[in-house]
C-alpha cells in the first residue's frame, strides 16, 4: 500500500510538472496584459497651436491632429498612441486642436483625426478622417522604400543640379545595376526619407539627358557610383562620400540632425 501511495505521488508531481512546462497552469506571472494609453502620457511630443504644428523645422515631420471630443478620434487612440509609443524612423508629435487659441493656414486641413507630415516647411503630404488614419498607420509601419518614393526628387539634367537655391543640399548618384548601390540601397533610402525633400536630391546615371556634357563644376561624378556630394546654392562644396563605406559613415553620423 506504502508502495502503491508513493507511486500515486510520484505520478501527480510528474503531471503537475508537465503542465508548468507546457504553460498550461497560470500563474500570472505571464499573463498578456493590453496596454492602454493616454494623451497625457505623451506630453513630451505634445504641440498646443497650429503656428507650432507647422513651423516645427526643416526636416521631415509627422503632427496628429486630433479632438478630445471627436468621436472617430476616441475610436483610434489606442492605435495611433501605440504607433507613437514604438516609432522612431520620423519625429512624431501630437496636437489636440481644442487647446489652439489660433487657426490653421493650411487649406487642406479638414479637421479631426488627421495626420499631416511636413517636409522643408511645407505640408507633403496629409491623411483625413479615421480610416485614412489607419492607413497611415499601417504606411509608416515597417515601410520598404524604393527609388520611385522619390520621384519627385529625381534630377535628370546637370544643369538641374545647379539650379537649386539652398545653402546646403545633397545629390546622391546612382545606377541601380551598380552592386555598391544596391548594397546600401534599404540603409540609404531610409535615411533619405527622414530627410526634407528640398535637401536631397536623386540623380539616376542611367537617365541623365546629355551623360557626357558634364560641367566642370560637376566632374566628379564622372568617378563612378554611388557618390554623394555636398552642393551650395549650385556650387558644388568640394566635400563628397564615395563608395558605400563612406556613404554608410556619413548618414550614421549624420542621423537625425539637420544636414548643414
């Protein structure tokens, strides 16, 4: 009897130790418990006026706007609060539009919830009403970019190059067949994209109108790809990454900060 009792305990110990392993008995400890947040957990990004929402900086920047009243706003909090809380790649700020004691100057701003994103001091792009919200969300969740995201940025003549009217702006030169380019592509076109549009510039070798007319002022680029070179109001700043390895220790440097 002894025997057959000492066997009984030995079995209930064994089972009782499968099931711990198997995660079956809970104790709490591992219990997945949804996090709820609020507008006041992000005072830090928090913008309180229109003029501010839209004159934050040069670089590319995201602004929620939103009402602590509006239905379709209280329907996506938990979605976009936990979009702000996890992204990194863009600066992302919040704005409740019941504490701005001025109006907005964009006429595209159509009212609550929308995401605007701003790019060289301007509004790029916008995002109205709930479920264009989500989709912004769901855009800007693990994006994959590619040249065409930035078409609009493109150059295709050298004298183009020349023409830009800034103190300080990028061409990044290229063609996609080159093994160095595709290499940093992913890295490079991320970094880009948190960039103002008017501080970078794309120049495809492949689709340059005139390839062998090069100006003096750009000779360089005859020295293969990928180069990066530093312009100045059409000059070019005699300051350039080439290769992949100086291109990659440029943007880490770089980073977040403003390209000056």
């Amino acid at each position: 009897m002894k025997k057959l009792s000492f066997l009984l305990s030995l079995l209930i110990l064994f089972t009782l130790s499968a099931c711990e392993e198997d995660g079956d008995i809970n104790t709490g400890s591992d219990t997945d418990i949804n996090q709820d947040y609020e507008y006041v957990d992000f005072t830090e990004i928090k913008i309180t006026s229109h003029s501010q929402a839209e004159n934050m900086n040069d670089n590319k920047y995201i602004v929620y706007y939103y009402s602590a009243t509006c239905s379709h706003c209280k329907e996506v909090k938990q979605d976009i609060l936990e979009f702000a809380s996890e992204y990194t790649d863009i600066d992302f700020f919040i704005f409740d539009v019941l504490d701005a004691s001025d109006r907005s100057s964009i006429e595209e701003f159509l009212g609550t919830p929308s995401v605007l994103i701003f790019s060289g001091g301007e509004l790029s792009d916008i995002y109205v009403g709930k479920t264009r919200v989500l989709d912004f969300i769901s855009d800007y969740t693990d994006p994959v970019f590619d040249y065409d995201t930035f078409e609009s940025q493109h150059l295709n003549r050298y004298q183009d190059v020349l023409d830009v009217e800034r103190d300080v702006y990028l061409l990044y030169y290229y063609l996609e067949s080159c093994p160095n380019c595709q290499t940093i592509k992913d890295q490079f076109l991320t970094w880009a994209f948190t960039k103002s549009v008017y501080q970078i510039y794309f120049m495809n070798g492949a689709s340059v109108l005139d390839p062998d007319n090069i100006p003096t002022e750009l000779q360089i680029l005859a020295s293969g790809t990928p180069l990066l070179l530093v312009m100045n109001n059409g000059v070019f700043a005699n300051e350039y990454y080439s290769g992949k390895d100086d291109i990659i220790d440029y943007i880490e440097l770089i980073g977040s900060s403003d390209i000056d």
